[in-house]
C-alpha cells in the first residue's frame, strides 16, 4: 500500500494557524485520541503516569504501513488534506499535521502500528525532528500504539508552569468526556498507574451515553431531538470532494450535501438543573468547541423555564457542510468562525422548544418513576391517604369564573391556535387545586394555578399590550424608584396630588380584576419587563382553591398543552407529576396471581 502521509506544500503551511498545540498531558491525549478516531477506532485505551511524564494511547483503528510511520512525524506531514482548497473541506479531526512532530522535540516519541490487510506491524522511534531513527518489525494487532515518554524532559520551566498533577488528571478527564460525547460509539478505557481509572461504554445515542458521564442524571431525565436542516447556501456546498482519499479516510472526506444535522440533548428544566453553567456544551462535526454565541442563544432559550440561578443541561452537535467552517482559526482548533450565525442561532432555539414541548413522542415519561415510586412506597408505609380538602397555601377561596377571556384564552393569535399533538382528558379536581387528566399511559397531575400561569405568561410574551384606563387608578405614597420602574415598564404615570399617582393605562389583562391598584404596586417593585409580565401572569392566573367544572378543566388543559415550554412555570417550578399505569400496577398488585393474592 502507497504512503498517504505527505508534507504539505509551503504555500499550505502559510495559511494554517501557527503555534504551539502541545502544551499539557491533557493536550497531548486530546492529539492523539483524535488521531485514533480519524483513523475509524471504536475501541481506545488511554494509559497515564503522570509522575514519569508518560501518556500511551492504543487503538483499533486502520493503523499506518512503513512508508506512513516514517513519514508521520515529519513537519506538517498529514494525511487530511493536500492543497490550499482542501481547508475548507475538512471533516477529519486533526489536519495541520503539528502534533507528532511537535511531541518529537518535545518528548521521546514511540509508534507502533499495522494495517489491518497487513501481516506485519512496525515499531518506530523518532529522533529531535520527527526523523525515523529506528525500525523494526513487531508483532501487534491491527492498530496503533503510540507512546510518549518523558514529555518536557527538555523544557524544566514548562513542567515547573503546569498545575498540580490532580488538575491535570482532571483535565484529561474533561477532554476525554467531551470527544466520548461526540462519539458514542467508541468504547474508552483510561488507566492511571497502572489502575483503571475511568471506563465510558458505547451508547446508541448521547442521551443514553450522557448518565455515565453526569451519573446524577438520570436517561429519563433527558429529551433528545434529532434534525434535518438545509444549509444557509446550498449552492456553496456543491463543491468536489478531496482528492484520492484512501481507504483511512473515506468515512471523513464525505461530499457535502444540501442539508445538516441537528442533535440536541437537554435536561428537562422540570427535572434535572444545574447550580452552575457548567454544562452546556456545544459540538460542531464531531468536535467540542467554545462558541459564546450558540452557548448565549441555548441560555436564552431556556429563560423563565428554571429555577432562579439554576442553569440547564444541554448538549448540541451539529454536523454540517464544512464549507460553513473556518476551523483555521485557533491553534487548538476549539475556535472557529461559523458562517450564517444567525441562522444556526435560529435553528438551536427552534429545536429548544421542540424539545421542552410535551408530544405524543415523550408523553409515557419513565423518568417519574422515581419520583412516583416515592410517592407510593410513602403511601404504602401510612397504610392510607390522607386527603385533606382544606387549602394549605391561604390563598382566595372566594368561587369566581375560572376561565374568563380575560385570563385564559389560547396563547397567540387565536385564527393560529392549533390542537394539541395528543389528548389529556380531565377527570376531577382535587383538594379545588389539582386538575387529573386521563391519557393512554395513565395519568397526571396538573397544578392548576402554575399551568394557568405558563398560559398567561406565553400569551403576555406574545401580546404584551397596554390599554387606557379611566377613571385612571390611584396609588398613594409611591417612592421615585417605583414611580421610575413603571415609567420603565411603559405604564403613563403623573402626579395627582400629595403623595399621590394617577395611573391612566394598565396591561389589557388587568382589566377586569378588582385588585389592579395591587397588581400595579407589584409590578412597581422592580424588575424588566419579563419580571413584569411574570408578575402579571402569576396575578392573573386561577388561584389554587378555587372549584372549576370539567369543561374549565379541559379548556385549561388544552391551552397548556400549546404553549412552547410546558413543563414548568415562568418561576422554574415544575407543572405536572406522571403516574404510569405500570406504577400502579405495580402498587395495587395486579401482577399477582389469584391464588397468591387470596392466601390459597
């Protein structure tokens, strides 16, 4: 077999970003772990003694003949891409050809490898260079073995600037965790000292490789949605593929096609959440990067759907034409220039709300199983239910028209309401405060007065309008900052007198209630416009106590089943608790046989 690796031409070499790549053990794993994966590895064992300055990484991929291993560590030898054009094509991992080379006068630098129609593997060792300075035959499994010892042997201060040896381990353990989730495939072994330190094991999906990264996170807890999307330009992407790829690289030099894929994994804000913003990750072909922008727009989409100062799990990868990327852009290749911004922004927020939507796809939700089988093992302990109809919150009893048009009407544009995806058959209320809705996989508990809340506030979003009011509303003794927070929030407020304010328009959802005057002190409080239109909605929705017929129920159950983030309130609190027909079956133990049941 032909060698594949060849030096680049000098005009290439020019265009790529120059520096230093290998400045850590956590980038040198990341170098060499990306090279196993070019090379079509599904199996990758990652071998560290940190005290000894001493990575070596084996795999099963294609592995490299004689002529390759000779010429692999020479200066910008690689095996991705051939001229100038090729860099707007790259679907391979690494391409500049830097690492190997760099590790050469780095560290002593060992490879051993062998294709798989081979009948014979090679080992070599490189001098200061990348030059081969000894060959021999070896016997090895199809694959690749490289090993890199006594790194920064030669660079005392670069050692002496590294962090402690913990953080660096914690570091490779980041690295390895973030390709592990763009390759669900692989299966990962990493040893320290000679102890199995970390195992990952292959997934069909992200989401079901995910809880082995994150174990306190649940698959149930996850919702996951896969996309086809078009390219911005489908004329750029029509582009001829690379020239000759060989049988490494077929898999990575694909022809670019008219549309990219979209995947997107997020905790469900009712679930699983963050303290920190710490997970949310963002991948482009098959890579994790840094993009402030995509990470902004993920933020953004989840506001008003958690809790205060708690943050989301997300994980998007995105796979499109690489003609779209300039990843020449960084040293370490975690920063790029994605072109058409604005449009991938649009397309991740359009999958957010696809994923946070209830549909019949997601309606049997295991991941309440936990949370139900609690809730019965509690009730199995008592021996009974206590069911106490008094409300425990205070709040209004006083019977009113729970759905007026005022406070509950489809969000949006009436003409574009749609129905549901799926059914939710209210059956009864409980303690006046829990609607029970009836669907095929058992039944829910819906919160009456947050599910109205969520209604109202997506209706507010979308229609925010303030109408006239006369005679105007009153309020006495209001401080210049809440006089300045509505002026803020653009309601028309003048001086009425001593100490008093005349109020002459009010938010249309306001209109009929009797307690506006404290509504309006509410919004005074603070806050921007969203906090506003929170305040008004929580004010505005059907108080928890209050009687509702079946129809109310109904039509407030449709309405929340439309709106873009049902699962929780605009507070982060979730919406509605599943009881799976197989919890109760299992509760009730309709499982039994008869004889048992009966002590025969």
């Amino acid at each position: 077999m032909a060698s594949t690796i060849q030096a680049l031409p000098t005009e290439v070499v020019y265009l790529i970003t120059a520096g230093e790549v290998i400045d850590s053990l956590a980038s040198v794993v990341r170098e060499l772990v990306e090279n196993s994966l070019d090379a079509g590895a599904t199996r990758i064992v990652v071998s560290l003694w940190p005290q000894q300055w001493r990575i070596r990484v084996a795999d099963n991929g294609c592995g490299m003949n004689l002529d390759d291993l000779q010429q692999a560590a020479s200066a910008h030898s690689t095996s991705k891409i051939r001229s100038s054009a090729d860099l707007w094509k790259i679907n391979s991992l690494g391409f500049r050809g830097e690492a190997l080379h760099s590790l050469t006068t780095l560290a002593e630098l060992e490879i051993l490898s062998r294709p798989a129609s081979g009948n014979v593997g090679w080992r070599v060792i490189y001098g200061d260079g990348g030059k081969a300075v000894q060959v021999e035959p070896t016997a090895i499994a199809p694959g690749t073995v490289v090993t890199v010892s006594n790194l920064f042997a030669n660079c005392a201060s670069r050692r002496q600037g590294l962090p402690p040896t913990a953080q660096q381990m914690k570091a490779v353990q980041a690295a390895i965790q973030q390709i592990a989730l763009c390759h669900p495939h692989v299966t990962w072994q990493v040893w320290q000292n000679d102890r199995q330190w970390i195992t990952i094991y292959p997934a069909a999906t992200v989401g079901k490789l995910l809880p082995q990264i994150l174990p306190q996170i649940r698959q149930g807890d996850l919702q996951e949605v896969k996309l086809e999307i078009p390219n911005p330009s489908v004329e750029a992407n029509n582009r001829s593929p690379l020239l000759t790829p060989n049988s490494c690289t077929d898999a990575i030099n694909r022809v670019s096609t008219p549309h990219s894929a979209l995947s997107l994994v997020v905790g469900l804000p009712d679930r699983c959440h963050r303290r920190r913003p710490d997970w949310v990750r963002v991948a482009i072909n098959r890579r994790t990067i840094k993009s402030p922008e995509l990470e902004q727009t993920i933020f953004a989409a989840f506001h008003r759907t958690l809790p205060r100062d708690r943050y989301p799990v997300c994980f998007l990868h995105l796979v499109i034409s690489p003609d779209q990327i300039n990843w020449n852009r960084n040293p370490a290749k975690t920063e790029v220039y994605l072109n058409e911004l604005t449009y991938w922004q649009e397309q991740v927020t359009q999958a957010i709300n696809q994923a946070l939507q209830i549909s019949a796809a997601n309606l049997k939700e295991s991941v309440h199983t936990t949370r139900v089988t609690k809730l019965l093992k509690a009730a199995e302990e008592k021996g009974n239910y206590n069911f106490n109809p008094q409300n425990s919150n205070g709040e209004d009893k006083t019977q009113h028209s729970a759905l007026s048009n005022a406070t509950c009407s489809t969000w949006g544009d009436p003409k574009t309401a749609v129905a549901p995806q799926h059914s939710l058959k209210a059956v009864a209320q409980v303690s006046n405060t829990y609607i029970v809705a009836e669907h095929p996989g058992g039944m829910w508990l819906v919160e009456q007065h947050i599910a109205h809340e969520r209604v109202l506030y997506e209706q507010l979003c979308d229609n925010w309008r303030l109408i006239p009011v006369e005679p105007a509303i009153i309020l006495y003794q209001l401080s210049p900052a809440q006089v300045s927070q509505l002026q803020r929030i653009n309601l028309d407020i003048e001086p009425f007198g001593e100490q008093l304010w005349a109020v002459r328009n009010i938010p249309a959802i306001l209109q009929q209630r009797e307690d506006c005057a404290e509504a309006i002190l509410e919004l005074s409080l603070g806050g921007d416009l969203q906090t506003a239109q929170v305040a008004v909605a929580c004010r505005s929705a059907i108080r928890n106590g209050t009687p509702m017929n079946l129809q109310q129920m109904q039509t407030l159950l449709d309405d929340w089943q439309r709106t873009r983030n049902p699962r929780t309130c605009p507070h982060g609190r979730p919406i509605y608790l599943s009881l799976e027909e197989s919890a109760l079956a299992r509760f009730f133990r309709r499982n039994w046989v008869i004889g048992k049941s009966h002590g025969i």
